[in-house]
C-alpha cells in the first residue's frame, strides 16, 4: 500500500483530518500520573497510550515528537518504540524529528525511522538543500513532510523571505518539491502552519498535489475559517495537527483521559467543512 492509499483510507475510516500531536511534556502531565508512576518513563509511556487509546476514534494520524522521548535520555527512544507500537496500524504515525542532514547522516536517520521505527512519515528540514530527502525518497510506502511554511514567528527569519525569483523561500521549497515528485518513491509533502493561512495559499499553489501536515490549530490559535479558504483548491491531502488543546485538555483532573477524548472529538467535528473536500 502506497503512503498516499493509506492516508485516504483512515481519513475515510475515521471521518476526520485530525491529528494528535504526542509532546510528552512532564511538566504538564496530569498529576493523577505523576501519583502513580514513580519513573518520567512510565509516566509518559502512560499517558502517550492513554491519549491514544482516548483519540483513536476521532482521528487519522498520531505526531509524536521526538524531542520529548530524547529528553528522557537514555530510555528516550525506547518510550518511543512503545508508545508507537501501541497506535492502531490503520492510523498514520509521523515521527515529528525536523531532521535534515547529508550522506551517511541521512542514510541513518533514514535506518532508524523507516526501518527500526517503522513508522509511515516523517518531517525534515530541507536548509542543508534538497539532498537530505534523497535517502528517505525510495519508499512509496512512506511520506515526507518538508518544512515549508512553518506556523511560528520565525518563519519570517529565513522561509518568508524573497528568494530565487520567489517571493518567499516558503514559494520556492514548494515548487521544487513538486518538480522532485517525479523523481520520488517516497510522497513528498509540506509543512504549513496554520497560523500562516494568509500566506499559505500562494505556497500550496506551487505543490497542488502535495500532502499536508498542518500544526498550529487549537493552542497557537490558528484559524479553521481561514485555514478552510486557503485549502479551498488544493488537490493534496491535509492533516491538521493540534497537540496541548487536547492532550492536556484534562489538566489534573481524575477522569483527564474522559476530556482529552471530548477535546479531540470537538476538534474533529470543528475540522468537518475541511474533512468533507477529502472524504
């Protein structure tokens, strides 16, 4: 099954463009965890698979963000492998790693994701040039999501700049995304921060056929109106990612898995007028 016959098919299964991110954040963790489990391992391994076995049926893809098992040192990775291992296998898992290296470096990341890890998808980031996707182009079973437009205010240090002809670098990664996907096994998809829906619009037209991964709904504060409008057109198939809005939407409560589920099933039913162009 090819990257993009699996993302239609959840997304037809659940009925929604949602995805979880999974930040671990042990400073946020609901306290009943923290009066439970002793170890920061447990406690995330946890709370992960309770969020996802809260979630499942209100979303297409699960994030988790590798910075929040790395952090746990030298247990980090193996937290990992459990919380992934504990996804449903008809959900896409995007290991959120923002990696973006050459040669060997890249061969590896691409051995440790695609073939230790197994998951479907991945982000990187393409400022070292177009060659860090080349080790991870060769599987049409998997997806990249490429750094494109990204939803924080940074984005105006590099990707908002005029470059190469461009208006924005943003404009330039997404039209050589779209010439590379001739060339790739692998879906080549973007980044794009729902904070940046204005934006947006002049990016997706370079890569009509791109997949998305689109962060910055619910805690930043992007708009679903908005982000609507820009997607009006665009042929590529969106993920919407919201994080903190659900997974701590239950903060300290005893019964927090019973609101993350509410938050998620809320946030899917707000993500409809988009959900139904791709259903």
């Amino acid at each position: 099954m090819t990257f993009l016959e699996k993302l239609k098919n959840t997304i037809s299964n659940s009925g929604s463009v949602l995805c979880v991110g999974l930040d671990p954040n042990l400073d946020l963790l609901p306290q009943p965890i923290k009066d439970q489990f002793e170890s920061p391992e447990e406690q995330v391994s946890y709370f992960c698979k309770l969020v996802i076995d809260y979630t499942s049926d209100h979303c297409a893809a699960f994030k988790p963000n590798l910075a929040f098992f790395e952090a746990l040192g030298s247990n980090g990775l193996s937290v990992f492998r459990e919380v992934i291992a504990h996804i449903p296998d008809d959900k896409i898992i995007i290991a959120d790693a923002k990696r973006g290296d050459i040669s060997s470096t890249a061969e590896h990341y691409k051995k440790a994701f695609w073939d230790e890890f197994e998951v479907d998808a991945i982000t990187l980031n393409p400022l070292m040039g177009f060659e860090t996707l080349k080790a991870f182009s060769k599987d049409e079973s998997k997806g990249i999501y490429v750094l494109t437009l990204t939803s924080n205010p940074g984005a105006s240090d590099f990707l908002k700049k005029p470059f190469s002809g461009f208006d924005m670098m943003s404009q330039f990664i997404a039209d050589q995304l779209a010439k590379k996907s001739a060339f790739s096994d692998s879906h080549l998809g973007m980044v794009i921060g729902a904070t940046q829906a204005e934006e947006a619009e002049s990016v997706l037209s370079h890569h009509p056929k791109g997949a998305l991964l689109i962060p910055g709904i619910g805690a930043q504060g992007g708009s679903i109106s908005e982000l609507a409008k820009a997607l009006q057109d665009h042929k590529g198939i969106p993920l919407i990612n919201s994080s903190r809005g659900i997974t701590y939407a239950g903060k300290d409560e005893g019964d927090w898995p019973e609101h993350v589920a509410e938050a998620a099933k809320s946030m899917k039913q707000n993500l409809n007028q988009i959900t139904k162009q791709y259903v």
